[in-house]
C-alpha cells in the first residue's frame, strides 16, 4: 500500500463492500417482520402437534390389528384351497383307480369282442393316466395287489393291441380292405403310436400308388390306336399325380384330425418316393417308346453342325407330337408341385408355431423335392432337351418355309411371311403349355434368334442383290449385251430382270410386313402369357417375360435397318439414275426469255408436263407392287430426289426475270402434282427449292432485303449467304459486283 | 421411363458351384448368402450404376451351371452385351472346363460380346490356380481378366464397373444403338486386364 493509485484502489474497493453489505442488511431487515409472522405461527402450531401425534399412534395399532385379522382368516382360507386341491387330486386318483378297474375290464371285454376302437380307447385312457402316482397311491391303500395286477394286465393288453392292431393292418393291407385300414389307421395314434401308424399307413398309400401307375402302364400297349396315343404318357403321369394329389387331399384331414396338424411332410415322405419311382419309370417308357433319346442325338448333332447336311434327319412334323407331349408332361409336374407345396405351407402353418422349426421342415420338404432321382430334377432334364427339340423345330421348318417360298396371288408378300410367323406363334405358344417359366422365356429367346438371324438373313441377301434397274440408255444396254456376249449366253433377258425386280419389291413388302408381324406377335404373346399364366407367376417371373419378349423390339430394330437398306437400295439403284435424264431435261430449256417466248412456252409446255408424265409412269410401276407404307417411303425418296437434282440443275441455268417466273411456274406445277400422289404433306422437301424460286424472281437487287436479314419474319432460310449470292449471279440482269457488294 | 442411359445385359457362366449366384447377390444387395443353393434355370436381378456421371442399367442374368439347364442358359447367350465366364481358384476342375464354356461362347454368343474370365473365392486358403494361370489363359482367348471373392468383396464392384465401362465405350465407338450387332471387330490382341495391380494383393 505504497501508491496513492493503490490506496485508491482499495479506499474504492471498501466503498463498494460498504454498498454491498448496506444492501444485504436492507433486504435482511426487510424480511424480518416476514420471518417474525411465520415464527409466530409455528408457535401457535406446536401445541397441536401433541393430538396429532396421539391419533397417529392410534391409527397405527388399528391397522395393525386388523391386519393380523385378516391375516388369520386368509390364512383359513389357503388352507381350505390346499385341501381342497388334495380332495379333487384324491378323486382324480380314485377316479383313475375306478377308470383303471373300468379300462381293465373294459379292454378285455372289448379285445374278446374284437372291438378294437373301444379297446384302444380304454388303453387310451390308461396311458393317459400318470402310472408312477397311481402305484403310490395303490401303496397307501390296501387295494394294492388290484392295482398292480390291472397294471400288468392293460400293459399286456397293450402289447397285445399293439400287436393285433399291426397285424390287422397288414391283413387289411393284404386284403386291400381300404375301409379296415383306415379303421386300424385311426387307432394307433391313441396307442401313442403315431410314427408307426403314418409309417404303415404311408407305405400302404405309396403300394396303392404303385399298382395303380403299373395297371395304367401296362394298359399303353393296348391302347396304341387311340386318338390319346399322342399323349399317352402324359396322360399316364397325369393319372399318377392326380392319384398322389387326391391321396394327400382325402388323408390330410384325417392325418390331420387323428394325429394332428403338422403331420403331412411325414405323410408325402412316404409318397413323395414312391411318386418319384413311378414317374421316372413312365419317363423312361417315355423316352424308350417315342425314342427321344435318338432324335435329341440327332437334332444336336444338326444343331452343331448346321452347316453339313446331314443323311439323316429328324423331321420337323414328326417332332411336333413328342414336343406337345414334352410340354403337357412339364405342366402337369408344375402344377403337381405347386399343389404339393400349396399344401405343405397350410399344414405347416397350422401345426407348427415356431417359425424356425417351420422354416426348416420347408426346406426338408424342398429337398425332397429337388431329389436326384426325382420327378422335378427328370421333368427339368426334360424340358431341356425340349428346348432344344423346340429350336430344332424351329430352325428346320423355317428353312423349309424359306425353300418353299412363293408368291402369293393377290398378295404383296410372298407365303414366306405368314409361314414363318405361324411357326414362330405356334412354337412360342406350344412353350406357353409347359407353365415353365424358363422355358417360354428360352424359347422366346430363342425365336427372336431366328427371327434376328436365319429369316432376316433371307431378306438381307435380296436386298443385297439390289433392284435390277433395266437399260436406262444406250450405252448400258450395249455394255450389258456385250458382257452376256462374251460369257456365252444372254443371260439378262427382260423377264428375268422382271422377276429380280419384282422379287426385289416383294423382299422389301415382306420385311415391312414382318415389323408388323413381329409386333402383333409381342403383343398377342404378352396377351396371352398374362391369361394363361398372369395369376401364378410371382413378380420376379413376370420381370423375367417382360425382359424376353422386350428381344422382339430388337428385332424389330434390325427389320427397320433392312427396310431402310432395301429402300436406300431403291434409291440408288432406280430412283436416283431415272431422276437425272428427266430433270436434266430442263438444262435444254431456255430460261433467259422475253414477253413473247414466255408466252409461247405457256401455250406449250417446254418442260415440267413431261417431268410429271415421267414420274407419273415411274411410280404407277411401283404403286401396285408396294405395301402402302413402302409406297410411301418411296414416294418419300423420288420427292426428295426430284428436289435434290433439281437444285443441282437449277444451279446450271442461267435466268432473267421471266425465266426466273416460269421456273417459278415449273416447280408449283410439281408440288401441285406430287401432292396429289400422297396423303402427307410433301412441302417440306421442297423448302430449299422453293426459297431458290423465291430468290430467284426478285424484280432488282435491292429487294433483297426486303426477304432477308431482319426482314425476314417468320421464314426460316435454309439458304446459306453463299448460296444467296450464288443464286442471284444465275439472273443475267443482276451484275455480279453489285451481287458482291450486297450485305447478307 | 427410367433415368438410365444405358442398359446392358450382362450374363454370367460357368461351373456349378463357382460362385455365380453369390458374385451377383454381393454386388445387387451388398449381401453373401451361406449356404446358397443351386440356381434353377435362370436369375436376374437389376443394379444401376454411376460410370462418369451417367446412369447405367445393368441387367444381370444369373444362370444355372447344371448340365441340365444348358438349353435355357443358352439362349440368353445372344442377347448378352458382356459374358462373364467365372471359375473357382480353389477347383481345378471348374478351371479345365473353360474351353468347353468358350465352345459355347463362339457358337452362340455375339461375336462381339464383352468377354471377361472371373477367377472367384481367393479368399480361400487352398488356391489351386495361380493368378498368372488364369490370366495366361484369359491373354490367349482375349479376354478381361479379374479375380475376385464374393465373400470378402474384392472386386466384385470394380468388375462390374469395369463391363460397365467398357461396354459404353464399345457403345460410343460403334455410334450405333444398343443391341446393334452388325458390324463386327475385335480390337486385336491388346493386353486385357483390369486386374494388374489388384489381383495379387492377397
């Protein structure tokens, strides 16, 4: 404390204490008659505490009072119940006691009068009862050797029942008595006989299968003639799974009520076996009978080879029985398995309530399904070779198709077409009745291949050869003549050249045809697929169709690339060299005129009837031999054509200005004619030509821009500046620097 | 429609048991099934991938390697853009029938399908065929070469972002529409693999 500023410091420090503890003592004094009027109450609460404290004490031995009260009367209570549950467990014992005299008796009388149900239900009602307890109580009472020996009796009785029950079942079983085994069967399970009962009763159902598939067999060899001879197999194991269906459908609910719920994957362990066997052995007689395995030899020996032309062939029509019959086989075993399953799901679902218990007994059931030797893993084998008999069939009756093919009076196509779609329909749809999946979506594959590769292939080659143009001049003709000449022959007389351009034509129907054909087939086969099979395909199924048949847009891609080939063909080898000599025609025709030629050339026309006339006859050639859309995509080319070489012709005319109006006149006269020959509008083709026109009949230079540049509104120029100029040094009344210094 | 703009189809072969199935289920849901039985038929499933931004669709045809399912399996061969043809590291035997798999290949398939060999389960101890075994083979056949673990996840994604990628460059450079197979060329004998730096790591 040696500075002035320190001494202030703290003088400052004290002062603010000093407000501080002012303020504290304020607010203290301030609460102190607040705290003298609560104290004064508390005094005056003190006295009153004492009767509290009193009732309290009071209060707390009344409860306790009654608390032991109630205590001793529940108390009495308890032991009644205790009592009172030893009474009725005492009874029960005597009941069981009297009930086990009863069922002694019982079952003797009833084994003598071999009622076996009302033996089985006395042994029943003694297993039921809790042998360890009775013997005790038989201890505690005098009636001790009674009991013992009734004891001794009913498990011999038992025994016995066991015994005659098996026995009888056998006889039943021998007797093929059904109405006896199911009587016996009923019993076991009240001889706590559950496993033996499923089992015997299991193996007596897979005999009857048995028997009945053997009989049905050996019927096929009288039955050679009938009109289901075709399907005999089919029907055959129609007949067995029906049988192994109606088996499970007729014995479940007395499985089910005699043994209780969960109990059938037991059942079909038994049937599902013999099943398989007796499949297999139809599928056998099957293939040996229809010698499958000597055609699928053949077939992937043709197959693989396709090149080599095989001695020995496996004809298409023959092939169509056993791949009908393949597919009904297949479909009977889908629903066969998918009834199985159905089945299996409801009895699991009921009988057993741990999900994971159930899970597993699901995949039990899956394996015995998917077993080695079974009918799923044979019908898959199966549907394999079908597949590829199915392709076989295919690819030979189209190549067939193709050999044969003609055309078709009062057709544009040729019977090709229609051949093929047909087989292709009839091959999808004949997949569609296997209600495999897989399978329908393989053959559709597999359709879309021949479509893709085989059929197109055929229309790729015509179109190929190209659309014989005829001797379009002289010198053609002769240079033609002149190389037939040397080889020795004439080769192209005119009605080969007919019928190459003629087959040209129908090449070109046939393609645009089969895009059609190809989306009625997309279409019909969705359709279908949805009809037959929409309400047990599951959504991954459905994707996977839906994925395959999107293979018929591919198709019909690579159809629309041919058409578009065969069409440029057209072009370049008819349309384009016709064209030229026609339009080139108007290079003859003076177009630098005065008054009086101008109208001389309207009384006669120099130029533009006969250009029409040309085209006229040019295209009543084609307009009966193409399909309406062909004959439009080809009216299509010429009117750009006509267009294209008229530019190009035009460029090589000099104009004045009434030349300049009767071009103008000349090319509405082809627009009003082309327009008449079609539907759509064919204007459009005609924008460049009708903007060199427009260009060309300005009365002076400077009117230019009163159609160009900012002027010129709502017209687009498909003119470049370039050209603009290029077009008016055409005019010979326009000087060409006046042109150059025209701003564009 | 969809916002992809590519769809591919990429179909996967080879012996049963190689691990087709498992290749298909790590890659489209991230999971690896134990205990995964055998294919019945054909699978697909669906998994859009991003290569440079844009959206790719591939549609991934999972088949059957039984004998018996050939015929099915077979007929998705055309249509495929990329076949993958995997083979087990741990099965010498899965690994001697690649030829027969390739017969198949040339006799159905594209000629101008994307063809890559999958050397699957390195993560197994009991490797029997060497990485350089399986790309010797993959070099002579002209083929992509990768191997992979379905169950320890290396390179599955980079596989099928690697068809992913080739095939849209195969797409661009034949500037035509997918699914066009006209034209046909092989571009040569040049060194396919993706796999160079990747593959021996383990």
């Amino acid at each position: 404390m040696n500075s002035l500023s320190n001494i202030q410091e703290q003088y400052q420090r004290l002062n603010l204490e000093e407000i501080r503890i002012t303020e504290k003592l304020d607010l203290l004094m301030g609460q102190q008659c607040d705290i003298e009027a609560k104290l004064r109450n508390v005094s005056l609460l003190v006295p009153r505490l004492k009767s509290v404290k009193s009732d309290a004490k009071h209060l707390s031995g009344m409860i306790h009072f009654t608390c032991t009260l109630a205590e001793n009367v529940s108390a009495k209570v308890r032991e009644l119940d205790i009592a009172k549950g030893r009474v009725s467990e005492c009874q029960k014992r005597v009941n069981d006691l009297l009930d086990l005299q009863l069922c002694r008796e019982g079952v003797i009388s009833a084994m003598k009068n071999e009622d076996f149900e009302k033996a089985a239900a006395h042994v029943h009602r003694f297993l039921s009862i809790d042998e360890t307890t009775l013997k005790l109580t038989a201890g505690d009472i005098a009636q001790g050797p009674t009991v013992d020996s009734s004891l001794v009796l009913l498990h011999e009785a038992q025994a016995q029942l066991c015994k005659v029950l098996q026995q009888k079942f056998d006889e039943a079983v021998r007797d093929t008595d059904a109405a006896s085994v199911e009587r016996f069967f009923k019993i076991f399970p009240l001889l706590n006989m559950h496993e033996e009962g499923i089992s015997k009763f299991g193996s007596y159902l897979a005999a009857q299968l048995k028997e009945k598939t053997q009989k049905s067999l050996r019927q096929a060899d009288g039955e050679s003639t009938s009109v289901r001879a075709n399907v005999y197999f089919a029907d055959t194991l129609t007949v067995l799974l029906e049988s192994v269906a109606r088996i499970i459908e007729i014995h479940q609910p007395l499985v089910e009520t005699y043994y209780g719920p969960g109990r059938l994957l037991q059942v079909v362990e038994y049937l599902q076996p013999e099943c398989d066997k007796q499949a297999n052995q139809i599928l056998v007689e099957f293939r040996r009978s229809r010698q499958l395995d000597k055609q699928i030899h053949l077939v992937s020996e043709v197959l693989s080879n396709a090149n080599k032309a095989l001695h020995e062939k496996c004809d298409p029509r023959i092939l169509d029985a056993v791949l009908a019959e393949l597919t009904l086989l297949s479909s009977r075993t889908v629903l066969y398995l998918r009834f199985l399953r159905r089945r299996m799901a409801n009895d699991l679902e009921v009988g057993i309530t741990e999900e994971q218990t159930r899970d597993l007994r699901m995949n039990e059931f899956e394996k015995l399904l998917q077993n080695k030797t079974g009918i799923n893993r044979a019908v898959q084998e199966l549907l394999g070779h079908y597949i590829m008999l199915e392709r076989y069939f295919l690819v030979e009756s189209v190549s067939k198709a193709v050999a044969m093919d003609t055309a078709v009076e009062g057709s544009l196509t040729s019977s090709i077409v229609d051949d093929v779609f047909f087989l292709v329909k009839k091959s999808i749809r004949r997949s569609l009745t296997s209600c495999s999946i897989d399978s329908i979506c393989a053959v559709i594959n597999n359709a879309c291949t021949l479509l893709e590769e085989d059929y197109a292939l055929v229309f790729q080659q015509q179109c190929k050869l190209g659309f014989p143009s005829g001797y379009l001049d002289l010198t053609q003709a002769y240079n033609a003549i002149q190389s037939s000449l040397q080889q020795g022959s004439i080769r192209l007389q005119p009605s080969d050249t007919e019928k190459t351009k003629a087959n040209f034509l129908t090449a070109l129907n046939n393609i645009e045809t089969s895009i059609e054909c190809i989306e009625t087939l997309d279409k019909n086969v969705s359709h279908e697929i949805q009809i037959n099979l929409g309400s047990t395909m599951m959504s991954r199924d459905q994707e996977k169709i839906k994925s395959c048949l999107a293979g018929f847009q591919t198709s019909k891609s690579k159809f629309r690339h041919l058409l578009d080939f065969g069409h440029e063909q057209l072009k370049s080898s008819a349309i384009k060299p016709r064209i030229k000599p026609w339009v080139d025609q108007l290079l003859s025709v003076n177009h630098v005129i005065d008054e009086e030629e101008f109208s001389c050339y309207e009384a006669q026309d120099p130029f533009i009837q006969e250009l029409n006339l040309h085209l006229d006859g040019f295209m009543s050639g084609f307009k009966d031999s193409l399909t309406v859309n062909n004959y439009q995509t080809l009216i299509g080319t010429l009117t750009s054509q006509v267009a294209q070489q008229f530019e190009k012709v035009i460029f090589k005319t000099a104009f004045n200005r009434l030349g300049a109006l009767q071009l103008d006149k000349e090319i509405r006269a082809l627009i009003t004619y082309l327009s008449t020959t079609t539907t759509w509008t064919i204007r459009d083709r005609f924008t460049r030509l009708t903007q060199i026109v427009t260009i060309l009949n300005i009365e002076t230079l400077a009117e230019i821009s009163e159609y160009w540049g900012p002027n010129a509104g709502t017209v687009t120029w498909r003119l470049t500046p370039q050209e603009v100029r290029e077009i008016l040094m055409l005019r010979t009344d326009f000087r060409a620097d006046e042109i150059k210094r025209l701003k564009l | 429609m969809e916002d992809y703009k590519y769809l591919f189809k990429v179909v996967l072969i080879g012996n049963a048991g190689v691990g087709k199935t498992c290749l298909v289920r790590r890659f489209t849901q991230g999971i690896f099934p134990p205990g995964q039985g055998a294919t019945i038929g054909v699978d697909f499933m669906i998994k859009t991938v991003e290569i440079d931004g844009l959206k790719i669709k591939l549609q991934i045809w999972d088949t059957a390697g039984q004998e018996r399912f050939r015929s099915i399996t077979q007929s998705y061969y055309r249509s495929a853009h990329a076949l993958i043809l995997v083979y087990d590291v741990s099965a010498q035997p899965s690994f001697d029938c690649l030829p027969v798999w390739l017969r198949e290949v040339e006799e159905y398939a594209s000629p101008k399908v994307l063809r890559v060999l999958v050397g699957n389960k390195v993560d197994r101890d009991d490797r029997e065929i060497p990485p350089a075994v399986g790309e010797g083979f993959s070099r002579m056949n002209n083929m992509y070469f990768i191997e992979t673990s379905a169950k320890d996840c290396s390179n599955v994604d980079k596989l099928f972002q690697e068809i992913a990628r080739e095939l849209i460059q195969d797409a661009n450079s034949n500037d035509g529409p997918i699914g066009q197979q006209d034209t046909t060329h092989l571009d040569g004998a040049a060194e396919k693999s993706w796999s160079e730096s990747n593959c021996c790591k383990s």
